[in-house]
C-alpha cells in the first residue's frame, strides 16, 4: 500500500474526521510520518486565530522538491512525473521522467545561483503552461526563493503592481506563449511591466515561440544558454546534483495573488511544510490516486488550483500529472477528449465553466475518442450546476465515475470540502464533506454558530473555519495587518472564506456562492474595485459601479454601469475602449460582459453605493428591488432600470 493515509472506506473516513478533531496533534503527526524531513518537528501545531498565528511542524527542517523528487529515485527514474501535451496537438508530446525532472530542477536551481538569488528572495514567474514553467517554480523552491506565479492573462500593469508588492528582484518569463489559435507576447508585456522599475536585476527568458523580443545587455539572458552552462556545474561523470536548500517547515514557499473586495490584489503566502503535507493528502484521498495512474488537471499554473494539483500535490506523491499547454476548444472541441484518450487519463479534474462551455457543442467532440480510462472526475472553482453535473456524468464519466466537487480557495493551499472518490457518496451540486482536520462552521452576520433548520430543513449561513488544517495561508505578504482584517476579524476566532453555504441533517455541505462583493468569472476570483478602479481610468469615465450576473457559460459575467462625461455620446466604441482600458489595466479576464452608461449611481445620503440594487437590475429582476427609500435620489434607479443592457 503506497499511501498508508488513504482512506479506504466511509468507516474510515469517520474515524479518521474524529481523530482529527479529537486529537489533531497526533493524527497529522502520523500524516507527516510519511514525508522525508531533514529534522523532526517540535511541536506539531501551535496557533490563534486573534494574530493570526498558525505554525505546523515547527521546528521541522526540509525541502519539498526532495519530497517531490529525489525520494522518488533511484526506483521511479524512468517514470513520467510530468506529462506535457503541447497547445498545438501536431506538435510532440513530452514525457518527463522523475529523473528528467531531477536534472532540470538541479540545473534550474543552478541557473538561479548563478543568476545571484538566493534564500528567501522573491521570484515572479510570468510563462506559459510549458514543462519549463514547473522546473521554474520546482527550481525557487529547492534554492528556497519565493516564487510568485503570476497568470499569463495578467496585464503589465498588473504585473508592475505585483512586482512591486513582492519586491521581486528576479523574473523567469517566456519569449511567447501559445493559447489557441492565439500567441501571446508574454516578454514585451514584462517589458513593459518593467518601465520604470529599478529592482528587478535579471530576466531569464525561455523560448516557446520565436516571436521577437528585445534582450537588454546586463538584465535579460535566455534560459537554454544559461541552462546549458548550468549543466557542466550540475553533472559530473553523469551523476546530478543540486544540494536542496534546508528550509524551516514554516518557511514561505511561496506567494499567490488573488483578489477581494476592496483594493489591490493580496499576496496569498502559503509556507513550506504544511502546504506540501495538505496538497498531498488531499490528493491522495479526494482524488484517490494510485500508482500508474495519469492525472489530468486542467487549470494554469497561474492559479493555486495549478500550484497544488499540477505539481505540488502530484509529484509529492510521485503520480505522473499531465500538464496540457492549450484551451479546450482548439482546434476544436474535442480536445479535452483527444487527450483523454490519446494519454489514457484515469482523473481528469476541471472547472463547471469549462464543462459548460463544451456542452455547447454537443455530444459530436465525443464521437470516436476512447474515454474508457477514466476512474474519477472532478470540479473545483464556483458552484456545478445541475446541468452541467449530470452531463459529466453521463457523457464523459459514462455513469461509471466518482465525481469530486472540491471546494476551497485560494487561501485554504488545497481541498477543505469534498466527497472522496468513490469512497463517500457524491450527491450533484454539493461539495459535500469535510477533509479530515477541516472544521467548518455556519454562523450568522454576528458569528453565532446557525443551529436551526429553516423550513426545508437546511443550516443556512456564513462559511467559516473552527482550527487550522496544515494548508491554511499564513500571512499575506508584507501586510499581516491585512490577513487578519480579511479573514480572522469578521468573526472571532475563526476563519471567514467570504462563502455562503447550506448544510444538511447528515453534515453535507453546500456551497451557494460569495457573500462579499467579490465576482467568481470562470471560477476565476475578480474583485469589482479593481474593475472600476480601471474602467474609471479611461479618460471620459466620472464613475463606475460593477456587479455580477449570472451567466450561462461563465457562472458569472461582469456588469458595468458607469458615468461618463467625456466628449459626445458614449456608443459601442466607447464600450470598446474601456474594455481596452481594462485589459491594459488589469488583464483581458476583467473586461465587462456588459456596460451600460448611467447619469447617476443609486448611494445612500452618506455616499456609499447601493450595490444589492444595482446587483438586482443586472440580474434582470427588475420588478423586486426592494426597499429604495433610503436613496439620496431614488429617480436613478427608474432610469437605470430602464437602460438595462
Ligand atoms: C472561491 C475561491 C479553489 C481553486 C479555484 C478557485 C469558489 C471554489 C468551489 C466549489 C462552489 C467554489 C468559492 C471560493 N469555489 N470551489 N467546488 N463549489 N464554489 O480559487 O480563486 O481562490 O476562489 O471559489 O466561492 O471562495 P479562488
């Protein structure tokens, strides 16, 4: 039996949640058995919630890319760790082997020494799904730097703003980036993110797609030629070596930015031992993985879900993970399904929008592709639809397969609610149970825990988190001030995920969607101040208020109403170059679905915008607004009711 800790049964599963509850010390002390550590821990956990402070495996000395390699060699050389299949399906695949990826890390890290960085300092990864990306983040992590994976739909502007709050130094970027039919210029975007910035020192550029690029003297050196010296330093007499970087089990690993309601993106920073020891259970118990078996997950390394179930959860447990450059639409909308077959994928995990979308273009993708390998599906990013559910089911899983709806965050490192892969039961539109070490808890607007059932015999309430689980966010970077603020002050001595949820007689939750202003646009997180704070950016815009809607392919789209004053009336073209504006700004993945221009926004008499209104029209329930009565000037809501887009 490969993974001790996987739990084999739902009598299993209960008595491993008691423990956990019951005895958290001992029964992740157990877990953490199974990793390879430097030096033990002191203590196990130590926490509050008030600062906050939560420190797994103090004490504890490791490196994770020995966890995620070198324990898996000498025996698991030949085995494909990574799996690459290019955006382009002409193109041929690459097969990376444990002992390939040990060799590309080592010389990585190298590259990086030589680049002068070292512990601790911050690296922002800027690629596209190339293997190259995963030796960049393996790299940081085995010199110990902190990498900062910044999604390739993300705008210069965007990158400035995260270069800047990391004090990044360091940048590991591409020449291009192939996504469809699209090449993306990711170098000249971190050219320009790079105007006016005086700390960054080096830029090593990985070639993909041969676009141009400039090179300037002294910053910017490409990866194969430093890659190529790192070689002769890293191998002798056919031996490589890299000596891994003794980190603290509390050590950052690294920073990921995500947004919230109100200003700038945070930088979400998870730490060495508990992320590596939660991304692998999770794995290994939600997805049930075993030995052999190909593991398709579906997201961009850009985004935490590619972080935990790309690499860090995969290769901790030395699993092959299949890393696909590509969208799932071209060159058509078999490609999903081309993959399956073509690499005999047995998990395949992937986002509603993404099932949604292909729905679309019924069943004829399907015709003809081999989707026999598959054991277990699963969703992860907003609520699954019913629809969507029973279509997975039916169509890709053949009723056969367990499907997993795992609910989590970016902030929660991996999995907190989900059913386990054949092992509790499914039910479509529930993430069901909690993880072992996951205690959740459904309060009201004051914090009191929900202790009674409504009418249809549900807990309604405000999800939030009783004790630290190993993979909770630590701090965000340079700002502890503002975790707390975030996620521990709302409630006392608990973790807010800003989710409502509803729960049932058995324990089972639901995850019903934000509670906070905060927009879920293709399971992407998209906070609307950024939004407006761009849109009000265009010269001409006084104002701007945005709101979600539902959607039917993206869960939900992004709805504009701004005020604009600027020269003539505003038409399609001025739509046209806000949205310009926005994606400058922030990124093409924050362009409004819908604008409508307004003369006034619906406030209260101190000013602040009445955004359940405006969250109502945009909806299209126009005819149960409610109470308006407290409006500085109710007569905006008729006109902008009636301007409705
Ligand atoms: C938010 C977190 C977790 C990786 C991808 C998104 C929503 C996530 C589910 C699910 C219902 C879900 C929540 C959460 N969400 N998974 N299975 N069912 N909602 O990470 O960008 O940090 O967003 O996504 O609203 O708070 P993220």
């Amino acid at each position: 039996m490969p993974y001790p800790y996987q739990i084999k049964s739902l009598e299993e599963y209960r008595s491993a949640y008691k423990k956990s509850v019951e005895e958290p010390e001992a029964f992740w002390a157990d877990i953490a058995e199974n990793f390879q550590w430097r030096r033990k821990w002191d203590e196990v956990l130590n926490w509050n919630f008030k600062e906050p402070k939560i420190e797994w495996f103090k004490g504890a000395k490791l490196n994770i890319t020995e966890n995620c390699i070198d324990r898996y060699l000498p025996e698991m050389a030949e085995k494909p760790a990574i799996i690459w299949e290019p955006n382009n399906p002409e193109e041929r695949t690459r097969v990376v082997t444990y002992a390939r990826l040990h060799k590309r890390v080592c010389q990585f890290a190298q590259v990086l020494k030589n680049n002068g960085v070292k512990k601790g300092d911050r690296v922002c990864i800027y690629m596209g799904m190339v293997p190259e990306l995963a030796y960049a983040v393996l790299g940081c992590a085995r010199i110990g730097a902190i990498h900062s994976v910044i999604f390739g739909g993300f705008s210069a502007q965007s990158i400035a703003d995260r270069l800047e709050d990391a004090q990044a130094e360091f940048i590991v970027t591409c020449d291009g980036a192939y996504r469809g039919a699209k090449d993306i210029p990711l170098k000249s975007v971190i050219d320009d993110a790079l105007i006016g910035n005086k700390l960054v020192k080096k830029v090593i550029v990985y070639t993909r797609t041969r676009i141009p690029v400039s090179m300037i003297k002294g910053r910017d050196v490409w990866w194969e030629d430093e890659m190529e010296y790192a070689e002769t330093q890293v191998e002798k007499d056919g031996v490589v070596s890299f000596p891994a970087e003794e980190m603290d089990a509390e050590d950052p690993l690294f920073i990921l930015y995500t947004s919230g309601s109100t200003g700038k993106p945070k930088g979400v920073v998870h730490t060495c031992g508990g992320y590596m020891v939660w991304t692998n259970y999770s794995f290994v118990n939600v997805f049930q993985y075993q030995p052999g078996d190909v593991h398709f997950c579906t997201a961009d390394i850009g985004w935490i879900t590619g972080h935990s179930y790309i690499v860090y959860g995969p290769l901790s447990a030395g699993a092959t993970s299949l890393m696909f450059e590509g969208i799932p639409t071209w060159p058509d909308a078999g490609r999903f399904w081309d993959i399956v077959d073509k690499h005999k994928v047995n998990i395949l995990y992937t986002a509603p929008t993404a099932i949604r979308s292909l729905i679309g273009f019924g069943e004829g993708p399907l015709k003809g592709k081999d989707l026999s390998s598959l054991k277990t599906l699963g969703t992860v990013g907003e609520p699954i639809n019913e629809e969507a559910w029973h279509w997975y089911d039916e169509n890709i899983g053949r009723k056969k397969c367990p499907i997993v709806d795992t609910w989590w965050q970016t902030e929660t490192g991996g999995i907190l609610i989900s059913n386990l892969a054949g092992i509790t039961p499914s039910r479509p539109g529930w993430a069901t149970l909690p993880l072992p070490g996951v205690q959740p808890v459904l309060v009201d607007e004051n914090g009191k825990e929900i202790t009674e059932k409504d009418e249809e015999g549900l807990y309604k309430g405000n999800l939030c988190i009783k004790a630290p689980w190993p993979g909770i966010l630590r701090t965000t970077y340079g700002d502890h001030e503002r975790c707390r603020t975030n996620y521990f002050a709302t409630y006392e001595n608990l973790y807010f995920t800003g989710d409502g949820c509803m729960k049932d007689e058995e324990g089972n939750y639901r995850i019903t969607g934000r509670v906070d202003d905060v927009l879920n646009v293709s399971g992407h997180r998209i906070g609307p101040a950024e939004v407006e704070n761009a849109i009000n950016m265009h010269t001409g815009v006084v104002e701007s208020a945005v709101v979600g809607y539902p959607h039917d392919i993206k869960g939900q789209g992004i709805y504009a109403y701004v005020i604009f004053n600027g020269r003539g009336t505003p038409d399609e073209q001025t739509k046209k170059d806000i949205n310009q504006t926005v994606a400058r700004i922030i990124g093409p993945i924050a362009k409004p679905d819908k604008i409508q221009f307004v003369s006034g926004l619906p406030k209260t008499r101190s000013g602040k915008i009445m955004r359940r209104i405006l969250r109502k029209i945009a909806e299209g329930e126009i005819s149960n607004i409610g109470d308006i009565s407290t409006l500085l000037d109710p007569a905006v809501v008729d006109e902008i009711k009636n301007g409705k887009v």
